[in-house]
C-alpha cells in the first residue's frame, strides 16, 4: 500500500520541510530558531505549539544549512593549540600509567609467588622455657599456590598461604612437640627418642 503525502501549498510542516531540503530534523529546527532569532524568518505557530514554514523560507534554510553544514551554532572555544598539547600530554600520562599498573601487577604477582626455594633461620619459639641452642636454618619452597617449611636438623615441616605463615607454623609445630612430649609420664621408646633428638637442639630455659 502507497501513502501518498499531501503538501500545504501555503505553509509546511518542520517534517515536510526536512524531507524536502533532505536536513535532519533537529538540525532544521535549530536553524529556524536561529534565522527567526535574527529576523530571517518568520514562522506560523498555532496555539498547540505546532508551527509552520513559508514553502518561500524553503531557499533560505537551504543556503544556511550548505554555509553551516555540520551544525550552525557549534562554537570552539579556547585556545585549540593548548587543547593539542594538553590532549597529547593526557595521552602520554594515561600510557604512562598503564605500564605502571602492568609493572605493579607483574611484582604483586612474583611477591604472591616468592621464590621456589629459599632459606630462613628460626633462633627462638614460641614456648615458655624452651630455646634454640643455636638458630636453625628452615628451607621454605613453593609451588606457586602455597608455601611449605622443612628443618632438615629436626624433620620437621609445616605450610602456609605464604613464607612467613609458613615459617611461623614450624616454630609453633616444634614448640607444641617438644612440650608435649617433655610432660609425658611414660613415653614410649619411639617418643622418648624424638624427644633426645629435640633436645639436642632446644634448652630448658
């Protein structure tokens, strides 16, 4: 079905005009109020706001839109050579900025990780009375999820979400044992030799 569209030939419409003069609606509004504002054009309004166009405003609006081809009332202002600088500054300073968030990742990430292997000394534990002889060297490994601590001079190991946790975990280990094991009435002939073991290594204070 085919509408056909009848044209008033004494006065038009803002969307017949658009369609005639092939310009965005918008933008022919705003040329309208801008030549009326200047005294250009006159224009027909009705008292439900509704307005109309002479078809003889037609060739005004048309040489208006070709002088004013984006957008008649758009204005720069300031000074566009700072505008430049201050753009090209902004760009440097967020590619600037990207690098070092990739570069704090990157060292956030190692730090979570830690080393494979590295060695750490325990010289006292948490326990009332009972001190090293002598600091003990811990070897603390990871494998990149957690971390897990081994004293080669007491057997003994204990993990963490991280090296210091883990570390932590082995002095409270050795404390909770040794005491343990020193309060037993009769210990059994394997409790009593881990006990001379970790005496060879811890004093009663």
């Amino acid at each position: 079905m085919t509408i056909t569209r009848y044209l008033d030939a004494e006065r038009l419409s803002p969307t017949d005009a658009a369609l005639l003069l092939g310009i965005p609606y918008d933008r022919l509004l705003r040329y309208v109020s801008e030549l009326e504002g200047q005294g250009l054009l006159q224009v027909q309004r009705e008292s439900s706001r509704r307005l109309f166009l002479s078809p003889a405003n037609l060739e005004l609006l048309r040489k208006h839109h070709e002088q004013r081809p984006l957008a008649s009332t758009f204005k720069l202002e300031g000074d566009i050579d700072q505008h430049k600088y201050i753009l090209r500054d902004l760009k440097t300073l967020a590619s600037n900025l990207e690098a070092m968030a990739k570069l704090t990742r990157a060292r956030l990430k190692e730090m979570n990780l830690g080393p494979a292997s590295s060695t750490a000394w325990i010289s006292n534990l948490p326990a009332k009375g009972a001190t090293l002889r002598k600091p003990i060297p811990v070897c603390v490994v990871s494998d990149g999820k957690a971390f897990s601590a081994f004293s080669a001079d007491t057997g003994s190991s204990a993990s963490g979400r991280n090296r210091v946790e883990a570390v932590r975990a082995l002095r409270w280990r050795l404390a909770t044992e040794y005491v343990y094991l020193d309060q037993l009435a009769s210990p059994s002939e394997e409790e009593a030799e881990r006990l001379a073991e970790l005496k060879r290594i811890i004093l009663d204070g």
